[in-house]
C-alpha cells in the first residue's frame, strides 16, 4: 500500500480510501491511486483487512442435493446476488443432508470466519435444527418453513402447484394426477398440498399420489404406470426432471402428447422449451431468491438483528405445447 502511494503522490490512507470505496476521495485522485494499484499489481491482503476492519467480506452457503437443479440454482442466485455487493461466497454442499451434516458444515464455515451464512434447507429434518444454528451468527434460510428464530425466502410452492393443476382443469381435464416429490422436502409437501386443493375447490376426484426422487428415472417408472390408466389424461409432475421420465415413458406406450395425455412440470430448467413436446411448467424465480435471501442477510449483519420472518416469491406458469383440451369421450 505504500509503494502505491508513492507511486500515485498521495497518503497511504488516501490509498486505504480508494480500495474501501470510502467517500472523500476527488474523482481525479481516486483515478491516479487506481493507475497506481494496477501497474503495481497490487492486490489487497485480505487477512489483514480483516484483522484491522473485524470484517472478513466473505459469506457461507450450505446446501444440499449434489446436482439437483433448484439447490443448485439457489446456489447461483445467492453468489451472483454476494458478487455485486463485493462479498466472496463459500460454499459447502453437504450432498443429502442427513445426520447432522448440515449443522457440523455451518460450525465449519463459522470457523472459518464467515460474517454470515445461508442455508439452502428444504428438508423437514434440517428445518428443525436452523433455530440452534442462528444464535450463534446471521443467518437466513431459504425453502424451509416458518421459523421464529430466522429469515425464511421462499418460493410459493402452493401457489405453483395450483396454477398447474387449475391450468390443466380449466382446459377441460376432469382431474389431474400427480407424480410427487421425495415426502421429507418442504417443496414436494407444498407442491402436493397446492395440487390437493385445487382439485378439491373444483370438485374434481383426488387420485392416489404417485412419488419419484427428483430424477427421470423415478418419473419413468411413474410414466409406465400411468401410460396403463387408459382414464389419465392430466398429469402434474413436481419437477421438470421427473417429466423427461414420464414424457418417455407415455411416448414409447403409444400415448399421444398431448392429445392424449396432458403434462406440466416445475422448474422451467433450461432444456423445458426443447422437450418433445416443450414442457408447460412453472417457473421459480432463483435469482431473485438469491437477491433477496442475500440482502436479509447483510440486514442482520449491519444491524446485528433479525427479523424472523417468511418472505414468498411468486412463480410463473408458463404455458407450452404439451397440455390442451382431453381427448373426446369414446
């Protein structure tokens, strides 16, 4: 820091200035200090930032479910939303989160000296736990249930899963089948309760509940069954990768899509707009969890409180090619 302030005729404070984003700096010196920085390839010690600020910049993540698409979109949300306001993000990704994994991966991060942390925690089990894990540092959860202990960011799950059953309704279904979720996943519980009461506010029937694991191959084994239910033309799939399954499975029985079965998934991954037919879904707003999550997190750490409260993001039906009206009656 002092070679860059000889270099630029300045204090090292000046210097000190400039690389903090303080105020009181002429745009011109703040210009002279940064040619400085960057012939000199100097780079900031962060250890001894943090020694002398008591802030180490730096913010946890802890996550569950490996590659599985909505985690992993939460993950990118909340490191884009931690990059913009100058924060490094940590991450530590606990694959299914049992046996205490997740509080032994948030003791480690607070270890390492994290100013706070968020948990990706849609699991029933972890649920539980947050409010011990919050004494101790900032923290907010995002997909758990409410908790009077910490911020909750979540998607509207119910909401989701009624559009898409009520979509499918109003397009003349008499009822909609659903391949469910692993039942100890927040989202799956809400995506079935969604689903439930659309079907009973339309007094339509509420068919038995076919479960998957999140992969296509749990929703093929699930497209095989229902592709031999010659009454099913409606079925809701609460994740656009259990859909793949089910699409290929009704396909290679010889059940037309959609004309003779009607799908729509969850999610809108990437690839939705390019399934044989493109998937009708709903779509969740990842990036905007992340925003959100992130700025509840900075609130606790500037102001040492938190507001437990749950903040929900509304999705999106967004309407494709592979749902339309029932076949005629034979």
């Amino acid at each position: 820091m002092h070679d860059v302030a000889r270099l630029a005729g300045v204090s090292h404070q000046t210097v000190s200035r400039v690389l903090n984003g303080s105020d009181g700096v002429s745009s011109r010196t703040r210009a002279v200090v940064l040619a400085a920085i960057d012939e000199l390839g100097y780079r900031p010690n962060s250890a001894a930032r943090t020694l002398v600020t008591g802030r180490s910049k730096v913010l946890g993540l802890v996550t569950i479910g490996g590659a599985l698409y909505g985690p992993m979109s939460m993950l990118y949300g909340v490191e884009a939303a931690a990059r913009e306001e100058g924060y490094i993000l940590t991450v530590a990704n606990v694959g299914g989160g049992e046996g205490g994994s997740v509080e032994r991966a948030v003791t480690r991060l607070e270890r390492q000296g994290v100013e706070g942390i968020v948990v990706v925690a849609p699991l029933t089990s972890v649920g539980e736990s947050l409010s011990t894990m919050a004494r101790h540092l900032p923290l907010v959860a995002i997909e758990s249930s409410v908790n009077p202990a910490l911020p909750v960011i979540a998607v509207d799950q119910i909401a989701g899963a009624r559009a898409a059953t009520e979509h499918l309704l109003a397009l003349g279904h008499r009822t909609v089948w659903h391949v469910a979720g692993p039942g100890h996943f927040y989202e799956a519980q809400e995506r079935v309760s969604g689903w439930t009461a659309a079907l009973e506010d339309a007094g339509a029937e509420v068919p038995p509940l076919l479960y998957g694991d999140w992969g296509a191959p749990t929703g093929y084994d699930a497209g095989q069954i229902l592709a031999r239910m010659p009454d099913v033309t409606a079925v809701f799939v609460a994740n656009d990768s259990m859909a793949v399954g089910v699409l290929r499975a009704l396909r290679e029985n010889g059940r037309a899509l959609p004309g003779d079965i009607s799908v729509v998934g969850f999610d809108d991954i990437p690839e939705a707009g390019y399934f044989s037919p493109p998937l009708t879904t709903v779509r969740q707003p990842f990036e905007e969890v992340g925003r959100r999550s992130l700025k509840a997190l900075l609130a606790q750490i500037e102001t040492g409180e938190s507001v437990p409260e749950r903040h929900v993001i509304e999705p999106e039906l967004v309407i494709r090619e592979s749902t339309a009206p029932p076949p005629p009656a034979q």
